[in-house]
C-alpha cells in the first residue's frame, strides 16, 4: 500500500510546486508533465496483477490476434475505440506493457487536461482524483476509466453550455464504453438551478426509480447486455459507499449557501451530478441489487473533482481549517480503506519484464 500513497505525497508536492511557478510558463508546464509522466507510469508499469480485471484485459490483449478483421468484427462485445486502442498497440509490441501504458496515457491525459481547463485547484483537484479511487479505476475497468477521463474532459463544454460539442465528446467517449452515452440527456437537468424543488423531484424520482426499477434495468440492457445479468444477482454490498455519498451530497447541499456568486452556476451543475450519482447508489441499496451497477455512478461522481476546489475558494477563513481537516481525513481514510478491501491493488507489484 506505501506505493499508492508515495505517490500521492509525490503528485501534490509537484502540483503544489507548480503553483507557486505559474507565471513562468516553461517551468509550469515542467511540472505538470512530470506529474503525467509519474501518473502514466505508475499505472503503466504495474504487473499484470495489479488490480482485479487487469489480468482479463491483459489476457486478452496476448490472446486475440488484432488485425483489420477483428476491428470491423460487429459481434465483439468490446467498444471500437478499445479495439483500436489494441489495435495500434500490439504493433508497437505484444508485450502487455504497452497496453497498459496506452491505457494510462489516455485517460491521464484527458483526467489532468479536464483538471487544467475547469479547476479553481489543480492540487485539490489531484488529491481528490487519486485519494477518491478515480484514478485508479483503469487498473480494473480499463474501457469505462478511458471513457470517463474523456467524460470529465467534457465536462469544460457542459459549465460552457456547448451542448453540440458536449454531444460530440459524449460520443467519441462511447467508443471505448457503451455506458456513457446517458450522460447526453443529463446534460438538461445538469443545467438547472440547484433549489430545494429540485431536490424534491429527484427524490421522489428516486422512489419511483426504485419501485420500477426491474423495468429501468431491463431498458439498461439495450445500453450494455451486463445489465441484463445483475437482475439475479441480489445483496452484494456497497452499505459503507452509499452511506458515505448521502453524507457528502448532504454536506455539499448545506455548504451551497457559502459559495460565492461567482461559482454558484458551476456548483450547482457538480452538485446535481454528484446528488444523481448518490441516487443511483440508493437505489442499489434498497433493491438489495448487485453492486456492479453502481459503476454507471462513477460518471457522477467525477464532480467531486471540481466542487471540492471551489468550497475551498468559497470559505472564509475561521471556517476554513474545520474543512481542510474534515476534507483530508474523510478522502485519507476513503482511499486507505479503497486500497486495502477494494479492486485487488494491494500490494503493488512492477512489471516484471519491466
């Protein structure tokens, strides 16, 4: 585990560094490339069991001969994107490494420029996108944490109000995972103004999620055939996690009040995201359903990456340290805990043919 949080001692303190080196650009950028190039390899250069689905795509990345036939194959269950992705890879060489490093490369690069573009706070931003699992996801779902990289890229045209553009990087994040493409009718609720009315539809919404929720998931199945398959899988967790996301949207609903003006359309776009994502894990918990499904929330809760930032702009300073201590002993905790019981990422072990 001491890995994982080397790391993130490393990360901030370069994250840090490069803030007090903003108004020298080269010097700037320096830092943030040696913070993608030690994200990049730290992901990259993993073994094979390093994280619970790694060995399957590793598998099959050995195992399948990537040729032009394969990537016009329409009866594959694996995204075009993905496809491609191996595709070029495996000309480079049949050595796993290289998979994973594309994988990494990908997603790290979409995570820290979404991260440059819309955080108030790249460091806060970084401490949440590693110590909230967030980064890690690809060493598991390598397809899904590619497109929700590309998602929270995205999400620069979602605060914008660029819906086409919005659309258009929606779709190429389809690519690698079929499950994204919900997000293109969230973009309208995403949109409105946080109020209490608001919050009483997405409650009573959630109700009746959770009364018809065999019907939704049916529905569910057209976007990805795995949806059909948790309809028997009962009671499988996820207590600890839904406790923890209704505690937070709770949190950040009454800290609504302390944002300032300048932030507040922003704020309520990320706290509508992260109040669904918390819906979607209530809804898991009271229909005692496979907890898998609750990997279609990860989109929603990417807002976690910004909101954090902008409380920390919004609080007046004898408010402040409370926060900071609160912050890091919830996220501190959260990943100690996401390391040990979670995902297969302990302990960490290099590439041996690295």
């Amino acid at each position: 585990m001491l890995p994982y949080f080397i790391l993130l001692f490393v990360v901030i303190i370069l994250s840090f560094m490069s803030e007090n080196v903003r108004s020298n650009k080269k010097i700037y950028n320096l830092y943030i490339i040696l913070i993608f190039l030690v994200l990049v390899l730290f992901a990259g250069l993993r073994s094979k069991v390093v994280g619970t689905d790694t060995g399957m795509y590793v598998g099959r990345y050995l195992r399948v001969n990537h040729d032009i036939t394969g990537l016009i194959n329409n009866t594959s269950r694996i995204e075009i994107g993905y496809r491609f992705l191996e595709f070029y890879a495996s000309k480079i060489s049949e050595n796993y490494i290289i998979i994973l490093l594309m994988i990494a490369f990908i997603t790290i690069y979409f995570q820290l420029k979404g991260i440059y573009k819309l955080s108030v706070n790249p460091s806060i931003s970084l401490f949440v996108i590693i110590t909230f699992g967030i980064y890690t996801y690809i060493f598991n779902g390598a397809r899904q944490g590619i497109a929700a990289a590309i998602y929270l890229y995205t999400l620069n045209y979602l605060i914008k109000g660029n819906f086409k553009k919005y659309a258009l990087w929606v779709f190429i994040a389809f690519l690698f995972h079929k499950s994204v493409i919900i997000m293109i009718p969230m973009y309208y609720l995403f949109k409105k103004e946080f109020n209490y009315k608001l919050l009483a539809l997405i409650t009573i919404s959630t109700v009746i999620i959770i009364i018809f929720y065999q019907e939704i998931l049916n529905l569910g199945s057209f976007v990805n055939e795995n949806y059909r398959s948790y309809q028997d899988i009962k009671e499988q967790g996820g207590k600890s996690l839904t406790i923890a996301y209704v505690l937070l949207s709770i949190f950040f609903i009454v800290m609504r009040k302390s944002i300032k003006l300048k932030f507040i359309k922003s704020y309520d776009i990320y706290l509508n995201m992260f109040l669904i994502g918390t819906v979607i894990f209530l809804v898991v918990f009271f229909t005692s359903s496979y907890v898998e499904i609750t990997r279609i929330a990860f989109y929603f809760i990417l807002s976690s990456v910004f909101i954090w930032p902008i409380v920390f702009k919004s609080l007046s300073q004898n408010k402040i340290l409370l926060i900071i201590v609160f912050f890091i002993l919830l996220h501190l905790s959260y990943y100690y805990i996401f390391l040990s019981r979670m995902s297969g990422l302990t302990p960490y072990i290099l590439n041996p043919r690295f």
